[in-house]
C-alpha cells in the first residue's frame, strides 16, 4: 500500500481529515494543509535564489583551501524545505520551476558556473609557485652571497689560482643572470596574482554581493508570505477533533523537529562560514598590497573597500537574534515531540488495563455463575463482605475506577498534545517568520550598501 502524505497524517488521521480541514470544500476557504503547503512552497521558492549563489561558487574543482564556505552555501540551499515533514505528492514542473529561477543569470566569464572556485584554484596555484620561486630566490642569494665571499678570499689570499678565480667569476655570473631571470619570474607572477585579484576575484565578489542582495530580498517577501499565512491558522473556524496522536503523526513530528534543527545548523554555519571567509579574504587582499610595490589603482582600491565593507557589515548583523528564534522554535517542536511520546506511553498503558479489565469482568462473570443457584435475589444484595463473590465484585469495581482514571489521564494528554501543536501552529510559525523577516530586511540593507559603494567606485574609475 502507498505510504500516506506526511502533511495529512501529522495534521490528522483518516477520520477526520474534514474538520482538520485537509480538503478544501469551498476553493476560497483556507484549510490547514493548505496553509502548510503554502508555507512550504515558499521555502522552495527562496531556496532557488540561494542556488544562483551555489552555481558561481560550485566548488566542484577539487580540494580547495577555500572550500568550506562553498559546501556550507550549499548544504543550506539544500535543507530549504525546512516543512519536508509536511510533505506531499508534488509534480516534476513544481521543482523544475527552482532550476529555471536558479539560471536567471545569463552566465558570463566572471559569473559561469563556478567561476569563484576556478579563480581561487588560479590564486592558490600561482601563490604556490610564487612560493617556491621566492624560496629559490634566496637559496640563490645565499649560494651568490657564498660564492662572493670564496671570490674575495681567493683575491685576497697569498696563493691565488687564476684558473680557480675564473670559474668563481663564471659562476658568479651564472647567479646573477638566474637572479635576474628569478626576479622577473616572480614580478609576473605577483603581477599574475593582482591580475586574477583585480579582473576576475573583485568582479565576482561584487556579483555575490548582488546576487545575496537578490536572495535575501527573496528571502524577505517569502518569510513575510509566510508569516501572513501563519496567521491565518487562528481563523480557521473548525477545531480539531480530539483524537489521539497515531505513530504516523508522531514520526512526522519528529521529522520536523530533525529539519528544523537542521535549518538551525545551516543557517549559523551560513554565516559563520561566510565571516571566517570574509576574513579571511580581507587579510589576504591586504597581504597582496605588497605586490604592488606602493603603486595602487582605483580597481585595487575598489576590492580592499569592499572586502572590509563586506566583513563589517557581516559584524553588524544580528544573527543571534534570528537564529534564536529558529532554536526556540525547535525547541517547542521537541516539547511536542515529548508530549506525543508520553500521550503514547499513557495510551499503551490504557490499552494494558483495558485487557485486564475485560479478563476481569469475564472472571466475575464465571464466579456470579457459580453461586447463581445457591441464593435468591435478596441474599444476593446482603452477601457478607468476606463472600468471595463480595470480594471479586469489589475488586472488578477498583478496577474500573482504575481504568476511568488512567482514561481520563490519557484523554487529557491527547487534549494537551492537539493544544501544544496548534499552539505551535498558531503562535510560534508566526513568532519565527517575523524575526526571520526583520533580518532578511537588514541584509537586503547591508548588500545594497555593499553593491552600492562599489557602483560609486566603479562608476568614479
């Protein structure tokens, strides 16, 4: 049989899908599922800008030093759909919509599919052989430097070998020219180095800080999507019917909680990994300042500006205050989680009682058979309290009221566990989107004035 769609059965079981509201009556009536999937698809939606930043990073190029913040960018584009526990059967057109937002940039040299990890590749090679070329320049320093100084004895000393001095003077002058070949070596791989920087790197950090703009302005109109349909749960007009909590619906809510952790994870890592990047970067931009040999153009000046301008605005940003709220969100999820658990313990313990209570009334069934024809009606009312029949029906009463208390402990948890989650429903999804649009809104600010001071600057050169 084909497994049931998670949405339907963390919202409700077979029963009464009708007054949770899983079908839709009335096509401009909203309905719980509905206002679920909505929510969702605008995961999905935002998860598609994020891609476009994925597709110029792309660090599929082997093992970059700088590959962190790219795998990072990428496993939180993945974990988008935060709702996947409310998942349903959607069509190939719906998730190919994603592709096609993801190539809204026509690709160029600077923007094509990992473009930034290429460059970083170039960088990284052209550091490495401008390492071993500074480090064979003084190698040939000092062997120039010893040779000199074998010259100057042989000059000096009492017994001089011309033919000995000539070969000293020869090799001298075979260092001098290497030193020479050397030095220009390692001036057009500096320049190589301030080329890739200022041609390839700074164009494509200011293509990130556009396409972040983008995507957290995406991000901004979605979570305020979000948060108008959040609100609407409170209105629905028909509450759900208290009926227990299935393994089905338990399992999905522990999925949820399990991608809401995620989404918490990926969304710290998004940043942390961008900030120790970014300083990363703007260490190095200012390290290769001594490449210039003092000369500076407009372009230099334009990356040194934006990566501090970049790192600062990261700084500035009030993570914490967004990223606590997908934690305390997560963190009322897994109360749920706890009080579907223990209205599942109390549920099997009911269902235990049940059992004995039925062999119970069918044991008193047998023993009132017994002593059916040893009395009449009024000897049967004024049995003596040690008669074992008097003592079985005491017992089977006790019984009873056992199983009426643990039904009613059992039935007050299942009330609790449907509060606790349309409480989730009806205040915490709004309380989280809110908070998540609040910091959209300061990085959309952030990026523009990023994007904007290198307008300034490109537009000044």
């Amino acid at each position: 049989m084909p497994e049931k769609p998670l949405a339907l059965e963390l919202i409700d079981d077979n029963s009464s899908t009708e007054s949770w509201g899983d079908k839709d009556s009335d096509g401009s009536k909203k309905t719980l599922t509905g206002i679920i999937k909505e929510i969702d698809d605008q995961f999905l939606k935002a998860s598609a800008y994020g891609r476009e930043i994925v597709l110029l990073l792309d660090f599929n190029c082997g093992n970059s030093p700088y590959q962190n913040f790219g795998d990072n960018m990428r496993k939180n584009g993945k974990s988008a759909k935060v709702f996947s526990a409310f998942s349903w059967s959607r069509s190939s057109k719906s998730l190919n919509s994603n592709k096609d937002a993801a190539d809204f940039h026509e690709s160029t040299e600077i923007s094509k599919p990992g473009a930034h990890g290429i460059t970083l590749d170039k960088l990284y090679a052209e550091e490495e052989r401008l390492y071993k070329e500074v480090k064979e320049e003084e190698n040939t320093k000092l062997e120039y430097k010893r040779k000199m100084s074998l010259l100057q004895k042989q000059q000096t000393g009492s017994d001089q070998d011309i033919l000995k001095t000539e070969e000293i003077r020869t090799s001298i002058e075979s260092l001098e020219d290497y030193l020479i070949s050397l030095q220009e070596t390692i001036s057009k791989s500096c320049s190589t180095i301030v080329q890739l920087r200022d041609e390839e790197l700074h164009p494509q950090l200011i293509e990130l800080t556009s396409r972040e703009t983008q995507m957290w302005r995406a991000m901004k109109e979605c979570h305020q999507v979000q948060n108008q349909f959040a609100q609407q749960i409170c209105l629905l007009t028909t509450p759900p019917s208290l009926e227990s909590t299935s393994d089905y619906r338990r399992q999905s809510t522990a999925q949820l909680e399990s991608e809401v952790n995620a989404w918490y994870n990926n969304f710290c890592n998004l940043f942390k990994s961008q900030s120790k990047y970014l300083r990363v970067l703007n260490h190095w931009v200012q390290l290769t300042d001594c490449l210039l040999d003092g000369k500076q153009n407009d372009r230099s000046l334009g990356v040194f500006i934006l990566c501090e301008e970049w790192l600062h605005a990261l700084d500035r940003l009030r993570v914490e205050v967004a990223s606590e709220a997908i934690k305390k969100f997560s963190s009322i999820i897994h109360s749920l989680v706890l009080q579907q658990d223990e209205e599942s313990t109390m549920q099997k313990k009911l269902e235990r009682l049940e059992k004995k209570f039925e062999k119970e009334l069918y044991s008193l069934s047998e023993v009132e058979k017994k002593f059916e024809s040893s009395f009449t009606g009024e000897s049967a009312s004024s049995l003596n309290p040690d008669h074992p029949l008097t003592v079985k029906r005491a017992k089977v009463e006790a019984f009873r009221k056992k199983v009426e208390d643990e039904k009613a402990k059992y039935l007050n948890a299942v009330q609790l566990s449907q509060e606790m989650m349309m409480n989730t429903l009806e205040r915490c999804l709004p309380n989280v989107f809110q908070s998540l649009s609040r910091f959209s809104n300061e990085c959309v600010q952030a990026f523009e004035a990023i994007y904007g001071s290198c307008d300034k600057i490109e537009s000044s050169s």
